[in-house]
C-alpha cells in the first residue's frame, strides 16, 4: 500500500509546487514504471473518482507521458528532468516575483515604528539583518548561550568595529564562549523570567540595541515565541538605561582558548 511510500517525499513534492494527490500519482507512476489510472489508484489511495484528472493534469505538466489505448498507460519522465524543470521554473519565478516587488514605490503615509514577527525564520532573518548594520554600538542581552553560539561569528567581526556590550543573568551557564560578559544583577534576572500580564506569562530570552535606534526583543507568551522590533530612538535610549542600571558593576572577563 501507499503508505510504504516515504511520506517526506510526498511533502517535498508537495513543497515544490504539486498537490497531495498528484505528489502521490506521481510518485504511484515511478515506482510502477508504467501503469493504468486503477493501478496507480490502487497503489496510492487516490480516489477513484479523482485519478484520471490527476494524471491529465502530470501530463500537462510534462511529468509523465501518456499511451492512449484501451486502457490508457501512463509512463513517468526521468525524475531527474522533472525536478530540473521545476528547479528552473521556481528560479526563474523567484527572479521575476524579486524585480516585481523591488519595482513597487507606494507611498506610504507613516510606518509604524514596532513590528511583531512570530516565525522563527523571520526572527532570526531580522537580527542578522540588524547585525549586519550596526555601525558604533551594539547592546546584547541573552538568558541562554543559544544566541551567541549562533551569531558567534557576526559579534566576533563587530567586537572589532564597534562598542560591543554583551549582558547575561547566570555568567556559568556561557563559561564556553568567547566574549566578555556583563551579569545582571539577581532581582533583574528573576524580574524578567516571572513576568505576568493577564494571565499570561512572559519570559525574556534576548534583548538587542543597535546603535541606539533599534531594538529587537525575542520573548515567549505561554506557549507562543515571539520578537518585537522597536525603531523608534527614545524608546531605545530609555531601554538602554534600564540596561545600564540593572547590570553588577564590573566586567566579567572571559579567557579566550
């Protein structure tokens, strides 16, 4: 039955541009060689009243090719073309959908200054867009090592170009790593992680200044993580005295292997 079939392969097709039903005629098709719309029926699970559309529109595609008779055959073209003209045609598609978007110039009659961004790829898209911007001072706050461990190769470039503050709550627990750490004191650490609005619980886990015009803090509300991104440089000034002023008052220094 069908479900001896990889599932993830399904998904992948799925990804690139096909349906469920025809991910699963398709790849019905490569695994029969050549086959009826009832035996890939039969091997799939794709409905019956369903199957022979789905294989006319493969054809169409240029998935598979088609021997008319009585019953009609469907044979599949190489997987290896097939995937080669969708790699193309989603390039070329890309391309085209970049330049229609860059081409767009509305006017806008003010942005607002906070954004929410709730999908990890979106969060971490935005810091490295941040990183990659700083010109004199960055200010970074993070109660887990995961931050620095990911973007420990863009700090390390902006420990040499600008004033580079990194702040922790529990120095133990980033001993391994390469920087110099300031430490909060303990009632802003546990401040922070015992926040209740509504109900709802909220926890800081990172907290960034760029040049004092923008900010980015990544926090979890219940079950859901997200980032607000402030561009707005008196709110970032006052974030940042909050910082100064919680902080014990001396630098930890951090061997470097």
């Amino acid at each position: 039955m069908f479900s001896q079939i990889n599932p993830q392969l399904i998904r992948n097709l799925e990804r690139l541009g096909l349906t469920e039903n025809e991910a699963k005629a398709y790849v019905g098709v490569v695994s029969l060689r050549e086959a009826t719309a009832r035996e890939v029926h039969e091997l799939t699970n794709v409905p019956r009243a369903k199957i022979y559309e789905v294989l006319k529109v493969l054809v169409k595609k240029g998935y598979l090719e088609v021997r008319q008779g009585s019953p009609t055959y469907f044979r599949a073209v190489d997987p290896k073309q097939v995937i080669g003209k969708i790699k193309d045609e989603f390039i070329n598609c890309a391309i085209e959908t970049l330049d229609q978007l860059n081409e767009l110039s509305y006017e806008l009659p003010k942005t607002s200054p906070v954004w929410c961004i709730q999908s990890e790829w979106g969060i971490k898209n935005r810091i490295r867009e941040i990183l990659s911007g700083v010109k004199e001072e960055l200010i970074v706050f993070s109660s887990g090592p995961e931050f620095f461990q990911e973007f420990e190769v863009d700090l390390k470039k902006l420990e040499k170009t600008c004033r580079l503050t990194l702040i922790v709550n529990d120095l133990e627990r980033f001993k391994s790593l390469p920087f110099e750490f300031r430490v909060t004191t303990k009632e802003f650490a546990d401040f922070i992680s015992n926040i209740v609005i509504d109900g709802v619980q909220y926890d800081e886990q990172f907290f960034m200044i760029a040049d004092g015009k923008e900010s980015i803090g990544v926090h979890s509300a219940g079950n859901t993580r997200e980032a607000v991104v402030i561009k707005l440089p008196v709110v970032c000034y006052m974030q940042k005295m909050i910082y100064d002023r919680v902080l014990e008052p001396s630098f930890i220094k951090k061997d470097l292997p």
